[in-house]
C-alpha cells in the first residue's frame, strides 16, 4: 500500500480510472495526503502510445484492475465503495446505474458517502450525452470566444482551462466541501461537477466586466486582458525569443518606463486610453527587438515592472526561482510539477511518477477494515 503524508491522510477515496480531469482531480488529493485506489478495467492504459510511469495525472497512488462485469469483481468495489469516503467517476451520465454502481444504491449502503461525478456537460441538459473535450466545453461558455487576435480562429488554449481548471480543480473543491458536510452531518451527497460549467466559472470577472460596460463581447482580442492592451502583451526579442508584460496597475506601468528609460515618451501618457493602446504597442514591439530575451530578463526580473521571460518547458524547470522553491522535482529520472499548494504544519511527500504500482482488492479492504 501507499502511506503518504498531508492534510488528507486518513481520507479515503475510491477512483474509477478513466482520462484528464477526473484523474487530475484525484492527483491532487493523493498529493495531498488522501488515500486514493483507482480501479482500472482489465488492459486499461494510457492514451498516446504513453508507458504508464509517463502518465503523471496517475501519479501517487497505487492501482488495481476490477472487471466490474465479472459478479465477484463488481462485489469488491461494492465493498471498497463501503469504506470509502469519497468515489469519483468520470463516466458518461448513466454508466455506472447500468453497473448497480449509482449513486442511489452506494448510499443506501454507505449514507456518508460523497459521490464526486465528473462530467462535461453535466448530469442534465441536451448535451449530457454527447462527446466532448476541453476545447467544445469552452466553446459554448465565451471562454474560448475571448482568446485570441480578431480576425483569426481562437487557438486552442492546451487543456487546462475547463479540463484541469473547470474540472478537475471544481473536483477538488466540491469534494472537500462535501467531505466537511459529510463528517459534520453523517449525509454524503452527490457532487456534479462539469467542465462546462467549470469553464464558465472562469470567466467570472470578465462577465462581471461585461455587465458593467467595460468589456466589448463583440471585439475579440481588444479587451483589457485578452490582447487590447499595449501593457498586457507578450513581445518577441531580438533573439526570436518573447517576453510577457503584465503591467497593469499604474505603479508598475511607471517602473517599467523608468527602466526602458521610456518615462518622458508621450506615447505613454495615457496608460488606459484605448486610443493609445496601438501607437504604444507598436513602440514596445520595436524597443522589446532592441535586445535579447535574457537581457530584459536581466533589466526587468528584479524590479516591480511585471515582465518575465517566456520559458519553454525545457527551460523553466532551470529558472532560478523554481530552483529555489523546488517547483519541479524527478522522480526516477522524470521531471515534473511538484505538489501544490503546501503546507505548513502538514506537509506532503514527493509524488511517484504515473505508475506507483498495483494492489489487490483484498490488501486494500484488509487495509480499510470492516
């Protein structure tokens, strides 16, 4: 079994195995300390032609492989199912009531049981059914609409934010507030968590500007943060490298003219005129070409100016600020993010790679107890 340390040590959490950000969701509470056993279908494995260890978002907790259709199999996850706290599942609406896994019949066994169902269109809706990814879930939110130039199709922002960040962080926070509601009460409850609705929640503050006449739906990649504003760019350098400016606030725009010796310029003079943003664009995308990557980095990292140098992933594991917090660890010979966030009085331990290994279902139950 896997012992491992944190504020969730003691928690006990059943995973249907299944991809992105159901997987996602539970890295993090096994990073965190719960005791996570994923239960994967007989020859279930990775996407993309992956070796196991490389599939981190499996990382730090063991697995064991159930054929839920086999009457003795499915009577073992009935019984991790009992002592669990928690079961995540990422199927489509449906799948598991058709495996006399639903939610209906484990509470019946199990009241305090918090059943976390992790979907993308949610338990309801026209679309509960349909096929999607992180891109189709953003897509009917404005999320995806907002991201990009004019004039061009949006690019797919990778899938981090109704995927990861709509999804399996919604994951994280809907199962701990169930969990706190559970051992105060003794009643689980079903969490439905759906990347589109993640993905919506995104955009809180960009609605909220909206409502309030300060962000023009109709005008993609002119608004404040999504490409409208000469101070919140990235820029290439001389070198073929970019730098990303974030100065948004006054007090950072002033000290990043102070240090590119721009502060007497009139094209700076009106940091949130949208007449200016143009002219001002054009002048920091000719003066960013005037030097490298790293000698901006050099002038611009060590003051109040919001500029950082835009690092592959190749070399940000080597910037001197991950270096010293300890961003990235190995774990046999693979790098990757460590454990976020962290704790103070409870700290957690490194995470294994995407394969820590396979238990039985009965190490596992001897483990929980009756």
């Amino acid at each position: 079994m896997l012992d491992r340390n944190g504020p969730l040590k003691g928690l006990r959490v059943v995973e249907m195995a299944g991809l992105g950000p159901a997987p996602f969701g539970c890295m993090m509470l096994a990073d965190m300390g719960a005791e996570v056993m994923r239960i994967a279908r007989p020859g279930q494995g990775p996407l993309f032609g992956l070796e196991q260890k490389h599939n981190l978002y499996d990382r730090s907790r063991r697995s064991l492989v159930l054929d839920l259709r086999q009457p003795e199999d499915h009577a073992q996850a009935v019984e991790l199912i009992d002592r669990a706290e928690v079961l995540v599942e990422g199927y489509r609406p449906g799948v598991m009531e058709r495996l006399d896994l639903g939610p209906e019949e484990m509470r019946a066994r199990n009241p305090a049981l918090v059943y976390a169902r992790m979907t993308g269109w949610g338990q309801d809706g026209p679309l509960k059914n349909r096929a999607g990814h992180d891109l189709t879930y953003m897509a009917i939110t404005g999320t995806l609409w907002s991201i990009g130039p004019a004039g061009t199709p949006p690019p797919p922002p990778q899938n981090i934010i109704a995927d990861l960040a709509g999804g399996g962080m919604m994951l994280v926070a809907g199962v701990l507030a169930a969990v706190l509601s559970a051992r105060q009460s003794g009643q689980g409850q079903v969490v439905d968590v759906a990347m589109s609705d993640g993905a919506a929640l995104m955009m809180v503050m960009q609605y909220g500007l909206k409502a309030g006449g300060a962000w023009n739906d109709a005008m993609r990649g002119g608004n404040l943060l999504n490409g409208g504003s000469a101070w919140y760019q990235c820029y290439e350098t001389q070198c073929g490298g970019y730098v990303a400016l974030g100065a948004i606030e006054p007090q950072f725009f002033a000290t990043l003219l102070d240090h590119i010796g721009q502060s007497d310029n009139p094209v700076f003079g009106k940091q949130y005129d949208p007449a200016a943003q143009a002219p001002m664009q054009a002048a920091l995308r000719e003066m960013f070409l005037t030097k490298s990557r790293e000698e901006w980095a050099q002038i611009l990292e060590e003051v109040d100016a919001c500029c950082a140098p835009v690092l592959s992933m190749t070399e940000a594991p080597d910037h001197p600020h991950n270096r010293a917090r300890g961003t990235f660890v190995e774990t046999d010979g693979i790098l990757q993010p460590g454990p976020c966030p962290r704790f103070s009085g409870t700290p957690t331990d490194p995470p294994t790679h995407g394969d820590a290994g396979h238990v039985t279902a009965q190490e596992v139950l001897a483990r929980w107890g009756g």
